[in-house]
C-alpha cells in the first residue's frame, strides 16, 4: 500500500502539539489505497462504525466502542462502510513525559513509541466500563469549547487516559526499566546538549561506539544526532519566547556551530523560521 507522510497541524502559524476531530461520514467510496504517517500518536475511538482499519501491515476491524493507539511513524488507514462517526486526537509524544529529565514519566511512553513496540487495539467489551470512553469525551469537549485553560485540561485528559491503559492493560512493558547506559546518556544529554556528541556520550557510558548507537535507536526510536537536534531545538524554543537574546545568541548558546544552520534546521523541524515563531508565539499570548 502506498503511503505518504501527513503535515503536521499549524495553530497561528505555530506547530501544534494536539489536534483533535470529529468524523462523521455517509457512503464514502472507498477505492484509494494510499495510507497516511506522522510524527503524532493518534487516538482513535468509534462511537458508531463497522469499518476497517489498515495498521501495522494488517487488517483489523474497527466497531463501535473500539480504541486504536497509533504509533508514531505507522502507516495507517481506514476503510468506511457507510455510516461511520469516530473521533481522532492527534498528541505530540513528548506530552506523556515532563522533559528530557523525567526518567520517572519517560518509561511510560516506551510501549507507545519505541521501536519494538506495537500499535494498540482495545475493543469495546475491554473499555466500556472503564473510564476510557468518558475521558476520551471530556478531551473532545475541551478542543470544542476552548474554554480558559482548555489545553491544559486536554493534556490532564491524555495523561490520565494513559495511566488507565498502562495501570490495566500495558503494566508489564510500562515496568520495565529503561537501561542504565540510556539513562546515563539522557541525563548527560540533558545537562550538557550544547556540547554532546555521540563518541563522547558513548564513552562515558562505556560502551562501544557501533553498540552504543544501535541500543539508542532502538530504545529511543530514534537515532542519537536527531535526537540531540530535538534537544537543542526545544531550549532554543524556550529561549526564543522567554528572553530577549538574538536568534545568533542563542543559536551558540544551544550547540549550532553557525546561525545559518540553526535556522536551516529549526524550519525544517518547526516549519517555521525562529524569527517568525517568536513573533506568532507572542502574537498568540496578547492578540
């Protein structure tokens, strides 16, 4: 099946980190075979389907009552059979941890989003009487209302979702211990992102260069050098909205070697320029 990597969600010219839908279709003609990834993890919920869904490579049936989990990075999509409303929440995985520090809350996200993990399907008679569908219903309120403060009920609304799942039906994975040589590398990491390097770090956990990169990946799902850009670029955005420091300032002060390449790489992560993010963030606290 054909695939193609979806957009992320802009809000004021910002990245969004939360978007959330409601769908409601009538006699959709279903012939296209071409799926769709993304950086999120997305949540599915039926209220009313008796349709498909194509993920992890397979076929699965997608009924009423049912919750999907879709990892980030997976290949998805579903078929329509007539009359289908479900809602869909697209999150940014970081929501589930604090920070890069929080080893405590970063080994519950591991089953969602690592490398060796799958996507989740819970069916109706395994949630229903749980708390799941009315969390799932308070989230979709909060993005509909946008009432004072509502983002942060909806992230309190994903996080308290999760820890239903995990405590109920992920406690085995979500209790497993990250490895002590990721630990230390996380935490140099974090302390010191503007001058690590991947042989350096390697070695201060004492482990080969080769065999160090490969538990990284495998563990983090991702490579260490995008991985410490992700680092980087999140003190920049911090820095960029709580200082008056020069986009070239802080591109040294978070480990670019030139301003050119911080802005090269913060547009290509951030699909917008530094510049241009510190005006809308701006813009959007005082409109």
């Amino acid at each position: 099946m054909d695939k193609i990597k979806e957009s992320p969600h802009i809000v004021r010219g910002l990245k969004s980190w939360l978007h959330c839908i409601e769908l409601k279709l009538d006699n959709v003609d279903e012939n296209s075979n071409l799926c769709h990834y993304h950086d999120y993890i997305e949540i599915l919920y039926s209220r009313e389907t008796n349709d498909r869904i194509y993920i992890d490579e397979k076929y699965y049936k997608f009924s009423s009552g049912d919750l999907v989990i879709i990892n980030p990075g997976v290949p998805h999509k579903v078929f329509h059979n007539n009359h289908s409303d479900y809602v869909c929440i697209k999150f940014s995985p970081d929501v589930l941890y604090a920070d890069d520090k929080s080893l405590f809350e970063f080994k519950y996200v591991l089953p969602f989003v690592s490398e060796n993990s799958h996507s989740k399907i819970y069916y109706k008679d395994q949630i229903e009487n749980s708390h799941i569908p009315q969390i799932i219903h308070s989230i979709i309120d909060e993005w509909n209302e946008e009432k004072p403060g509502y983002e942060l009920m909806a992230k309190a609304g994903i996080l308290r979702l999760f820890g239903e799942l995990i405590r109920y039906f992920e406690h085995g994975q979500a209790d497993a211990e990250i490895p002590d040589a990721i630990k230390s590398a996380i935490s140099y990491i974090s302390e010191n992102y503007a001058t690590a390097n991947e042989k350096d770090v390697a070695e201060k956990c004492a482990m080969s260069y080769s065999h160090f990169s490969r538990i990284f990946k495998n563990v983090m799902n991702q490579n260490f050098k995008d991985y410490l850009i992700a680092v980087k670029l999140r003190e920049a955005e911090k820095l960029l909205v709580t200082t008056e420091k020069t986009v070239t300032e802080i591109a040294y002060e978070t480990g670019f070697s030139t301003a050119s390449h911080f802005i090269s790489l913060f547009k290509k992560y951030k699909h917008i320029s530094p510049k241009q993010y510190k005006i809308n963030y701006r813009t959007s606290m005082h409109p």
